[in-house]
C-alpha cells in the first residue's frame, strides 16, 4: 500500500497548518533526497500557454505538467492508475458512478485550500465548448458529458451515461483549476484565452510541485518549488526537492544534445539514435550517463489516402484507383525493407512492426502479428492478382495501362522518416514503381492529410499519450476527427472499417479487461490486413541524465524524465552553474 | 610568364573536373542511387599493397569490411580474403542488371570499393559526387549561360539606344538587384506543384537562377556600349548608313567579348555556389538524385558533421573548381582591361 497518512510535522506550511485538520499528504516511497538544486531542461518549442484547458502543443504540456496534479494519476513506470489528489475511489456495480474521496486540507500553489468545488468546477471548464478543450472528447461518454456531483466539501459523485473501461485512466493529466482564480475568466467565456504567457505568476496557482516563476520571451520559463505540495518523502520530509526548473528554449535536437553535452542542461529526452551515439561514444566517466528504454509508443506508418471526397474536390478524384486496392498496399507492405530502416536510420536502436501498436505498448500489443519479412516474389503474385503488368523496361503499369507512380510526402525537418521515404523509394524501384519523396513542413504535411488531401502517400508518426486504446478512438473510428486516411465518413466506407468501429466501440465499454484485448487484438488483425497504414517501425526512446540527479527513473510514457519531477534531487556535489 | 602557367593550371584542373563529370558513369565504381544497406556511413576503404604475410602485390587490393554491432560505428576488415581490384569490369545498374557499358575499376563481391566512403544509406560518396558534379556545374554553366545572355542583350539595347528604354531597363535592373533573391526562391518553390520530377526541379533552378541575376552583367555591358557608340569609327560607319544591326554585331559586340568571359568566369563559380546552397536548403534538386548541394545537406545534422569527414567531400571538392575559375578570371581581366570588372 502505497498510500499512507502522514504524520503533521513541522515541514507543514503555516497555512494548512492554521485551518486544523493535519493535510492528507501522499507518502512516495522512493528513495529520500536532498533538497535544494536548480534543473535546467531543454525545450524544443516556446510554450504557447500555461492554460490546461487550451493547451495543445507539447512544451505547453511539458510546463504544464509540472505546475498541475490530477485526482487520478498514472504511474509512468508500472502504467497503472494510482491515486493522487483522490485519497480513494469507488465503482459502483453497474460501472457508470465513481465516488471520489478527495484528500483534505491541501492547497494550491497561492495558499488558497482545495476543495471539491473546484473540482466540480474544473469538470466544467473542461466541458464547456466555449473553451474548446482537446480533452473534451474524452468526457463525452456514450454521446453525454460526464456529470460531477459534490457530495460533501471533499467528495463527489461522477455519473457516465455508459460504462466506460478506461474511466481511471482519463482522470490522468486532467488539471484540477483552482476556482478562485479562473471562476469569473470561465463566466464570461474568456477561459481559453486565460493564463496566457504574460500572466502575472500570482495570478497563476496549481497543486504540481512547482508554480511560475518568471518568464522570460524566447529565452526561458522558471518555475520553483510550491511549498504546498501534496507529497511527502519516506522521511516525511515534504516535496519535491528542487528549487528551481529552468526551461530554456533550445529549437533543434542537434543543439540541445550540443548544450546537453557542454552542461548547459542537465537532461535530454527522445534525442535520434545517431545522437545518442554520438553523446555515448564522447562520453566523459561521470558526466552524464545515457539509456535507451527500448521502443516506446510511437511508430510511424506509410499512411495511403482512401477519401472519396473532400475539401480537395478535383485533387481527390485525380488520386488514382489503385490506391484503394487492398493487394496493392499488402505488396508495398511486403516490399518494404523494414530490419533496413531500423539498421540504417536508427542504427538498430528501433523495433520493426507488425501491427501499429508498438512492442513498448506490452499490455496491448498482438504478440501474434509480426513484421511481414521482405519479399519481392510475394509482392510481384500480389500484383499480379490485382491486375498490374509490367511494360518492357520493368515498369509497372495498372490495369487501365498506366505507369504506376506513387508520390510519398513527408515533414522536412525530421531527418529519420525522409530517410526512411528515401528507403521505401529504393525498396519499391524493383517492382517497377516510381516513387518520388517530396519533403514539406510539418504543417504542410498535416495540412494535406487532414484537408486539402492532396496527396497518395504520407510517411508519418503518431505517438498515442497513453497505452490504453482508447486514446486512439479518433484515430480509428470512421467518423473519428483523425481518421487519417478517410476524413468525414458518415457510414463506415468498407466492411473492415465498420468491424474496426463495432470492436472500439465494444472495448470502450466492456469492463472485462481480456474482452478487451481481445477485442483490440482483432482490431490490429484488421489493420494489418487492409493496410490503410502500413506501420514501419518504433524508434527506442533515448534519454540521458547529468551524473548525480536522484531518483533519475525514465519512462517510455509521457513525460518521459520529468514525469517524476517532485521527487528528482542533487546527490551531492550538486552541479554548479 | 607566371601569369600564363597559373591560366594553363587553371585550364587543365577546369577540364580535368569537366571531364570527370562527363564521363561520371565511367569512373563511378557504383550506381549513385545503389544502397548497400549492411554498410551505412562507412569509412573509405583502404587501399592495400602488402597482405598479411607480408607479400607485395603490385595490383592493390582490398578486403571485405563488417560492422559486428549492426550500428554503423565499428567497421574492421575481414583479412582472411584479400580482393584485387580489377580494372574496365562491365557495369551493372541499379537492379543487378548488367548493361552494356564499362566502369573503370570495381572488385568481386562481397567486398566494396568504396574510395570516399558511404552516407547513411550505404551509397558511395565517390560516385555520388562524379554524378552530382554534372548537375552542380551544368547548373552554374547553363544559369551563367542564361544570365549573360539576356543580361548582354538587355544591356547592349540600354546601351545602344539610350533615352526611355535605357531608363526602363536600368531601373528594372536595379529593381532586380535589390531583390532578395533567396526569398523569392523559396517562394517560387512553395508555389510549385508536388510533383515536380529532379530533371524540372533542376531546370527550374537553372531558370530562376538565370533570369534573377541578369541585372549586374546588363550594367556591365550597357557601359561598354555606351562608350563603343561614340567611337569615331563607330560614328563613321553610322554616317556610311550601316543598320543599327551591323553596327552593334561588327563594331560593338566584338568590345563587349572581353567582359563577357571574364564575367563568365566569375558568375559560373557564383551560380554553382547558388546550385549547392539552394539543394542544401532543400530547394534544389531534390534526394535520391545527388547534387553536391544535397549530399552536403546531410552535413546539416549535428553527428554526421562530428563523426563522418567524408562526408565533407563535396565541400572540399567546391575549393579547386572555385580556385581554376578565379584564377581564369583574373587572368582574363588583366587582358581585357579595367572595363571587365
């Protein structure tokens, strides 16, 4: 039990302390620490905003992440639930209520207690349209927003309108907002435009370990240690033990590994294999040590484009034909020289796939379905049987008479999936196809898969947030807003899509978690039949530490090095700077 | 006497580069789109005269290279078999097919020649960069060739009739001078079709290129002009009723040649500089097809720039090529005088 009272001592702040009842503080139980120390960590893009509520883009999380708590929390390390500003939870048998028991006597960063009125209230920002919030999807059960009811100051009372399988695992990263600062933003609708950069740091108040600082525009955000902080050490010495956590604005990778290196910054995290390389073969004994956690949750995916129509009108009915034909994707498929691109783009630091869950996703992944080995003898039978021949200098042409040419778009600034573009074009020249690689930005890319779709094929990556399916609904229903290769469905266009829905939808709500994998496992099977993505390969997640930060405990889970924040601390000597 | 030997230097190294682009399919030992996937960034291979027991052979030879960790990092030479290199071997192309020609040297499999190395995916630097020469110095002839063209025809017109068309064309020269021409690439680019095969990509360059930089040698030439018409002899076949047409083809064009080549040979430098940086940038001509413009693009992440020298090549290639056209050009200012500048 992980869980314990701890004693009032003298580390509680005044505050708590004045109003009585001692704090329910959570007692980790790593190992105890020192306090004090700065730790300086890179970001690779500016945050567009300290608001939970609006927050898309991953530095905004990043910040975010450490400044906020959520009343159910997953453990990146064992990826269970665990719990967190909830002391305790109960499910009713039907699956559709959860009574939640807060902790009592906590505050937030400014002092101000916690109570389950901001709870209540939080629940209400997240669903209010007005906001906009990307997690409002997830709180929309069975087609009706959850319902939370206060019970008393420190309970309350959830109600799904359906039972929901994943419903511990959608309170993670969830923000409790304090409602004495946000009550009257939220009242005239102005919520989303909240607790923007320029925000005074008083005015700014949450229940994670630190609180802002200062803010510093295009340079760096400081955030230091909120002496209200909800945790304890074994010693019942309160977190966390840093002082400070400087973020700094480091844009690229190769800069970032370069600070990393010099000591400017004393973590890296998701830096390429060909960097971790380089920064373990120049590793000095005792400055920094690095660790590969073997593949995490992204995996990247020649994804086809199967919309009929759209936003692109003519572009879309020039796409041709062949792209919809299932034994053409299934021959590219097993053209593809994937153990090549793990060797050559990730010098053997990724995993080949077989389904798009990648192998770091051990609780979900079909064990059954493995990378198709290569074979251009298999490919040429499919082909064949799906009407291609080929002209005299071995060029494929389709079965109206066409040459057979395929154009990949993928994002400029990611070195490893043009790569891999530029294999997939060597890996399909045998079979007569011509392949050109058109590199784009990022929002290029996305701007064609998600509206003009002008484009056949696009080389990407996804990287789901959590290993639970069901943060990939979107992603798979065919009514879903990311339904990457057909946007817009009102029916499911194909038999296997309506077969995908139907198993999504039956996991959402099955509480038997091996009907679940089940489920999830025929879902994969599907996939990789029909192929409307190809997956590739899952990079390894590769992350370093300078020498002497405690409790230094990586997860291929999001955060991955700072997930742990409250409890990371400065073995002595602490690093100087 | 010095001048003349650094002009002859200049000369050969010029044609010997020329030469070597030409005749790229020859001398390259591979295919420049060939990967070889097991060796991704390997160190040039070593040329070999005395085997392990420590006999000479006059023809060198090679061994066979392996990475046992799978990374790309740790390559050694597998001594046990040593593999002469063998000389006019018939080329294969890409697919394994052989074809009629010839390659100059290659060695048996499994063993590789690879002289400059490989990049990431297994290609060989050499023959990459025989390839890539073709485009990157036809891009800075052609583009030389285009700009001096309309700049000498813009600049002769400015020159020889003077008045309002002078005026128009002068200023429009100078509009296009204080164009960022950098931005407008990339602007040109973004607008352009997807599909967008390397031989247009690298036409599209080659124009674009051309027709932004005719300003400069427009000036030049107009200046030229503008003193050939009043010349006195100038004057006199005007009064004997020669045809502006004449006058500018016998008596003025003839005073323009001077600066038009030492232009030349100052603008196809610049224009293969224009080649490199755009194809660096990914604006030019685009993967898998090499220019020395993209192969240095890889240089662009941080360990390829610390851990592989090869990979600089074409870089360093760029430094003789920009040394013969200078040297040319000096040369050939001197002889054509103060107006060649």
């Amino acid at each position: 039990m992980r869980v314990r009272l701890a004693v009032a001592g003298v580390l509680l702040c005044p505050l708590a302390s004045a109003q009585g009842p001692s704090p329910d503080l959570l007692q980790s139980d790593h190992d105890v620490g020192r306090p004090g120390g700065r730790l300086v960590f890179a970001l690779r893009s500016e945050p567009k905003t300290l608001n939970p509520v609006a927050a898309v883009d991953s530095a905004s999380r990043d910040v975010i992440g450490r400044m906020t708590s959520d009343l159910i929390h997953i453990d990146r390390q064992t990826q269970r639930t665990t719990p967190a500003l909830a002391r305790s939870w109960t499910i009713s048998p039907d699956g559709r209520r959860y009574t939640i028991e807060l902790r009592r006597g906590l505050s937030f960063s400014d002092g101000h207690p916690l109570d389950a009125d901001d709870v209540v209230f939080t629940f209400r920002c997240y669903l209010d349209e007005r906001n906009g919030s990307p997690q409002r999807d997830l709180l929309v059960v069975g087609g009706k927003p959850v319902v939370v009811r206060k019970l008393d100051a420190y309970r309350l009372e959830l109600e799904m309108e359906q039972p929901y399988a994943a419903a511990e695992r959608l309170f993670d990263s969830l923000a409790i907002l304090p409602r004495h600062l946000l009550e009257a933003a939220e009242r005239e609708g102005r919520l989303a435009q909240a607790w923007g950069l320029g925000t005074p740091s008083p005015e700014i108040a949450g229940l994670g370990p630190f609180r802002l600082k200062e803010y510093r525009p295009a340079d760096r955000l400081v955030l230091e240690r909120n002496p209200h902080y909800w945790k304890v050490d074994r010693a019942g010495g309160r977190l966390p033990y840093l002082d400070e956590i400087v973020f700094l604005l480091v844009p690229t990778e190769d800069a970032q590994v370069i600070r990393f290196k010099a000591g400017e910054t004393d973590l890296v995290s998701r830096i390429g294999a060909e960097n971790f390389n380089v920064l373990s073969r120049e590793a000095a004994p005792g400055r920094y040590r690095l660790e590969d956690l073997g593949p995490g949750l992204e995996y990247s995916f020649l994804l086809f484009n199967l919309n009929e129509t759209g936003g692109g009108g003519e572009a879309v009915s020039a796409r041709p034909a062949w792209l919809k034909q299932t034994l053409f994707r299934q021959a590219v498929s097993v053209a593809l020289d994937r153990p090549g691109m793990v060797r050559l783009v990730y010098q053997g630091r990724a995993t080949a796939l077989g389904t798009h869950v990648p192998p770091g996703n051990k609780l979900w992944v079909n064990g059954a379905l493995g990378p198709p080995p290569r074979s251009l003898t298999r490919a040429r039978e499919l082909l064949s049987r799906a009407g291609f021949s080929w002209g005299p200098e071995g060029k494929l042409r389709d079965a109206g008479g066409t040459p057979v040419e395929l154009t990949i778009i993928t994002s400029a600034a990611n070195a490893p999936r043009v790569q891999m573009a530029t294999i997939i074009q060597e890996d399909l020249r045998p079979l007569g196809v011509t392949v050109q690689v058109v590199p784009l930005e990022n929002r290029a890319v996305l701007d064609r898969v998600l509206r003009s779709h002008d484009y056949d094929a696009a080389l990407m990556a996804l990287a789901s947030g959590d290993v639970d399916p069901t943060s990939e609904m979107n992603l798979w229903l065919s009514s879903g807003a990311t339904h990457l290769w057909h946007l817009g469905q009102s029916q499911p266009a194909t038999a296997w899509e309506k077969e995908i829905d139907e198993l999504m939808r039956r996991q959402l709500v099955t509480l038997d978690s091996r009907e679940r994998k089940r489920c999830y496992d025929r879902v994969q099977e599907l996939v990789a039949e029909n192929l409307p993505l190809i997956p590739l390969v899952s990079p390894d997640v590769l992350v370093g530490a300078r020498e002497g930060l405690g409790n230094f405990r990586p997860a291929i889970l999001d955060h991955n090095v700072l997930w742990n924040a409250d409890e990371l601390f400065w073995g002595a000597p602490a690093p100087r700077r | 006497m010095k001048g003349r030997l650094a002009v002859g230097l200049a000369l050969a190294a010029l044609a010997t580069v020329h030469l070597a682009a030409l005749c790229a399919g020859f001398l390259a030992p591979y295919a420049p789109l060939e990967q070889t996937r097991a060796l991704p960034y390997a160190p040039p291979t070593r040329l070999h005269f005395v085997d392990a027991e420590g006999r000479f052979h006059l023809r060198p030879f090679v061994y066979a290279i392996a990475d046992p960790s799978g990374a790309g990092e740790a390559y050694q030479e597998d001594r046990r078999q040593p593999y002469p290199l063998r000389f006019l071997v018939p080329a294969v192309d890409a697919t394994g097919a052989a074809t009629t020609g010839k390659r100059l040297l290659g060695v048996d499999e499994p063993a590789r020649v690879f002289l400059l190395g490989t990049d990431g995916l297994g290609r060989d630097q050499l023959s990459r960069l025989l390839h890539g020469a073709r485009i990157s110095l036809l891009a800075g002839l052609l583009a030389t060739v285009l700009s001096l063209g309309l700049g000498w025809l813009l600049g002769t017109l400015a020159g020889f009739y003077g008045h309002g068309l002078d005026a128009v064309l002068m200023r429009s020269a100078e509009l296009f001078l204080a164009l960022p021409w950098l931005y407008l690439l990339f602007a040109v680019r973004a607008a352009l079709p997807l599909h967008i095969a390397p031989a247009q990509a690298f036409l599209l360059l080659v124009l674009v290129i051309g027709l932004v930089d005719w300003a400069r040698p427009a000036r030049l030439v107009r200046g030229v002009v503008l003193s050939a018409r009043e010349r006195s002899y100038v004057l006199a076949a005007r009064g004997f009723g020669a045809s502006d047409f004449h006058l500018i083809r016998r008596h003025i064009a003839p005073q323009t040649l001077g600066l038009l080549l030492t232009q030349a040979a100052l603008l196809v430098p610049q224009y293969i500089l224009a080649e490199v940086t755009l194809s660096f940038l990914g604006l030019g001509v685009s993967e898998p097809v090499p220019s020395w413009g993209n192969m240095l693009a890889a240089l662009q992440r941080y360990h390829v720039l610390t851990s592989y020298w090869w990979m600089w090549v074409p870089g360093l290639a760029l430094v003789p090529v920009f040394l013969a056209y200078y040297a040319l050009a000096e040369a050939l200012r001197r002889r054509a005088g103060p107006a060649a500048l």
